[in-house]
C-alpha cells in the first residue's frame, strides 16, 4: 500500500501539503549551501571550475528550488505532480555535479538520499521505486563511463552498493509513512467522532432538566448547564470560579466534602438562598471520573420542590376533602365530651379524678386546635393588595401574644424594625407570628430577651424579620422535615402549625424557612445560631 494510496480526509491532505512545503525549503536551503560551498573551493574564475559550470548550475537550482516553494504556497493543487517535477529536478541537477565531480570518489551520491526520501514519504510506492531506479541508472551510467575511459576502478560495485541502499531506505521509509498516514487518518476519524459526541453531550445537557455541574477536587467550576446555573444562581464570574467562594452555596460545598470523606453517602438535600432567587431545595447525587491525576466531580442537582409543591397539593386536596367531615362528624362529639368533662369537674374532688379531668380537657384541646389548623388551611384566602407597615404591626401583634400568654414584658424582645411597608395579609402575619412565638416559648430559657424579633436587610435588598430563641438549634435532621404537615417533636403538638406558617407566607408571595446564620444582633457575641426566617414581599420588589 502506497502512503498517499486511498482517499484522504482534509487533515491528511493538509499533512501531505505541510510535508511538500517543508521538502521544498529543504530544498531551498541545500541549494544555498552547495552554492556557498562551491564559492569558497572554487580554483578558477569566478563562473568555470575545470571547465565545468557549476556555480550557474547551483544557481539555476536555487532558482528552481525557489519557484518550486512558491508554486505549492501559492497554488495548492495537483500535489502528485508538483512532487513529480520536484524530484526529477533534483536527479537531474544532482547527476549533473555527480558525473562532474568523478562519480563515486566525489562523495555526491548522498545528495540523491534527499529527494528520494521525499518520494517515498510522499509518493506512492511504484513512484518512489522508479525515482530510486532513476538515481541507480545515473550512478552506474556514470560508472561505467569511468571504467570504459579506464579513468577509475571498482566504480560499479560502489554504485551497485549505493543503488541497493537507496532501494532499501525508499523501502522502509515507504512503509513507515503509509503507517503514519493510517495512524493519523484513524487519530482524524477519533476526533471527529469525539466532536460529534462532545457536540450531542452539550446539546442534550443544555437541554436537561436537572442541573449538571462539573467541578475539580478544589471545586473550582468547569461545566454547568443552563440548568444548574438557575438552580444554583449562578451567573457570570461566579459560574467559573470554586464553589466554596460562593456564599449562598456552603450547603452544596459542605455536601461535597461530606461525601469526599464517606464517598457511600452520594446523595444529599440542601436548601439554597441565592442572592436574586427565594429558597430552593435541591438533591444532589455526587459521582466522580476516577480519571488519575486530572480527578473531576460530577454533581447532579434536582430541584425537589416541584415535587414538594405537588405533594402539598395532594395533602391540601386531600385535607379539603376531609374537613367537611371532621367539622361535623368530630367537632360535634368533641363538643359534647368537653361539655361532659366540664360538668364532672364541678363535682370532682379526689385528686386521681381531677387528673383525669385534666387529660381529657388537654386532648381535648388538642384536637380542637388540629381542626382549627385544618380549616385555615382550607380557607386560605387571597391576601389584601395594600401594604402594610411592619413597624407599627408587629409590636401590637407581640403585645396581644404576651398579654395573651400571661408573659412578663422582658421575655420577649423586639428590635429594631424599618418602617417599611410589605405585602402580607395583617391577619395570616398575626397568625404566622404567633405560631413562630408559641414555639419558640416552648424551647427558650424564659429568662430576659430570651425570644427575639428583629428585621435584617438580606442580599438584593430584601426585607426579612427574623424570630429567634436561646434554645438548642434544630438538628439538620428534624430541619428536612421541619415544615411537613403532621410532622412534630413535641408530645403536645399537632405538627400542622409551621405547615400552615409556611403556607400562609406563600399564600402572601413571602417565605418562611429555618436558617443557620452568624450575627452579632443587639451587640451580643457573633455566634451561629438557628432562626425562623419570614422573606417579605415588599411593593417595589
């Protein structure tokens, strides 16, 4: 098989070009050097030595040599045939010098090794072959020349020898090219299909729903699809720095080193706060390349909270369908038991009856507070369109929950709040702030300022009012299931009542959410702590 046998694709034949340009510079360049070479030996005159032109023929060469270089520059076609003209040339001008230095004693016939290796490179193996036989013919024309003029001796042997080493070089280097040209007609043909397939990647990441990001073992971004970029709110220079430069994203960096040290625990749930988009809860499946030296990690996001707001319709549906029922078919008889309870405790004086009295009025109670819950949740109605100012509003709410709950004036401590003006229904904000309270002095040491509340100008400029108590934050594991219905910690609760917070504040375009942060409010130590965070719509957002 020849090395330019075949269709070659356009990266071959660009190959193939760059390889005749260079043969032709080095073309160019032995050209020069024979000129310079015969000017300084030179004996006689300036243009003759020994009769023999051979300076006009060195230059006649280069001039070849030259316009050679410039034909496959400029006008790249027919590249067998440039080739062809190429090498006769160089036959033709080197057996000229050959036959004029005395034949083999000159030492010329390696010069023939230039152009034949260029044809074997470059042409096909019958060319490279009738080229080589060319260059023998010439060597043993001129031998035998020598030996019918009784001028030298041993001459055929020492072109015979040359001939059969040329024959061989041609040979092997035929062979050594055709193998590379494969080589890279294969290596062309890898390429272009990991083109293709880079191209089909892209296109079906860019158009997947879950998120896709790419990052190295520091974290430092290297691919994130449209997707990601709005799970995770990422825009320009944040989507290629490191993950762990970026605030709001501590939660998804955290995931990662946790599964760096326990790579069993591939999945995870976190919630984002970016600085422009509300609350969003993701899950994260984490795997890696294994790729040695050059690690990256792929991260795939989920946002879970379609899926959350479809499971909430189903349970608020579901509720719906059941409140008819529980208002008449339980309230009546919870009526009834509590009417009954109320009369034998006027003529209840042992103590073992009292305490009975006792449980059943609290269960009682509790039921009647989980139909309560139930039926707000059913007539969750549109909020007002004027706004309301919080300066004004909250204070009176918190005065009205301490007088209600008998609480002395120093427990509960309300901090600054801007005289801002938000959208929020004022009877779901009284409701939402008096649950957020209720738990809070469930859990808060009951000593001064013990339970505060406070406004805090997020990112982006946003409103949000902080409810917060002394108490033990909230493990990370009660937190992922903190605003599910149903969902309690404590034996006396329904677990509906941060449910309905939460649905209150969507229901009015806020959002409520539990939250680690550091601050150093009311110049007390900064200190991470958990809060209740109510994000507020405001009329200009």
């Amino acid at each position: 098989m020849s090395a330019v046998a075949g269709s070659l694709r356009p990266g071959n034949r660009e190959t193939l070009w760059r390889t005749l340009q260079t043969f032709n510079v080095t073309r160019i360049a032995i050209a020069v050097v024979l000129l310079a070479y015969l000017s300084i030996n030179a004996r006689q005159g300036f243009w003759m030595v020994e009769g023999f032109l051979y300076r006009q023929i060195c230059g006649v060469y280069l001039a070849l040599a030259v316009g050679l270089g410039v034909v496959t520059v400029w006008r790249r076609q027919r590249l067998l045939l440039q080739l062809t003209a190429g090498v006769l040339a160089d036959i033709v001008f080197i057996s000229t010098l050959y036959a004029a230095a005395g034949g083999a004693r000159s030492g010329l016939a390696i010069l023939y090794l230039f152009p034949l290796a260029g044809s074997a490179v470059l042409a096909p193996m019958v060319l490279a072959l009738f080229f080589t036989a060319l260059a023998a013919l010439a060597m043993l024309l001129e031998s035998a020349y020598q030996l019918l003029n009784f001028t030298a001796e041993s001459t055929i042997s020492q072109a015979g020898l040359y001939g059969a080493a040329f024959f061989s070089a041609v040979y092997v280097l035929n062979r050594l090219a055709g193998r590379l040209i494969r080589q890279e007609q294969l290596a062309t043909q890898h390429h272009e299909g990991l083109q293709t397939q880079q191209a089909i990647n892209q296109l079906v990441i860019a158009d997947m729903g879950d998120g896709v990001l790419v990052m190295g073992a520091d974290t430092t971004i290297s691919i994130v699809n449209p997707a990601a970029e709005r799970m995770l709110g990422l825009s320009g220079a944040a989507a290629q720095g490191r993950l762990v430069d970026v605030a709001w994203l501590a939660p998804v960096a955290d995931a990662y080193l946790a599964w760096a040290g326990n790579s069993a625990a591939a999945l995870a749930f976190v919630m984002l706060k970016p600085a422009e988009e509300r609350m969003t809860h993701l899950r994260l499946r984490f795997a890696s390349t294994g790729a040695t030296g050059n690690e990256r990690i792929v991260v795939f996001l989920q946002d879970v909270g379609e899926i959350e707001n479809r499971a909430q319709e189903l349970k608020l549906a579901s509720m719906g369908r059941l409140t008819a029922s529980i208002a008449h078919e339980v309230r009546n008889p919870l009526s009834a038991i509590s009417h009954a309870n109320s009369l034998i405790a006027e003529d209840a004086v042992d103590p073992v009856q009292l305490r009975l009295v006792n449980i059943i009025n609290d269960n009682v109670g509790r039921l009647n507070r989980m139909i309560e819950d139930i039926l707000r949740l059913s007539r969750k109605a549109q909020p007002g369109n004027e706004p309301v100012r919080l300066a004004a509003l909250v204070p009176q709410m918190v005065e009205e929950f301490r007088d209600a709950q008998a609480l002395r004036p120093g427990l509960i401590h309300v901090g600054m709040l801007d005289d801002c003006r938000v959208l929020f229904d004022p009877l779901h904000l009284r409701e939402v702030i008096v649950n957020l309270l209720s738990n809070a002095l469930r859990y808060a040491s009951g000593q001064d300022a013990s339970i505060r509340l406070f406004m805090v100008t997020g990112s982006a400029q946003r409103r949000e009012l902080h409810v917060q108590d002394d108490g033990a934050a909230i493990t990370p594991q009660v937190r992922a299931h903190l605003f599910e219905p149903f969902y309690t910690t404590s034996s006396k609760g329904t677990g509906l009542g941060l449910y309905v917070a939460r649905e209150l504040c969507m229901n009015n375009g806020a959002m409520l959410d539990y939250e680690y942060r550091s601050d150093a409010w009311n110049q007390a130590p900064a200190q991470a702590s958990g809060r209740f965070v109510i994000t507020l719509a405001t009329p200009d957002a």
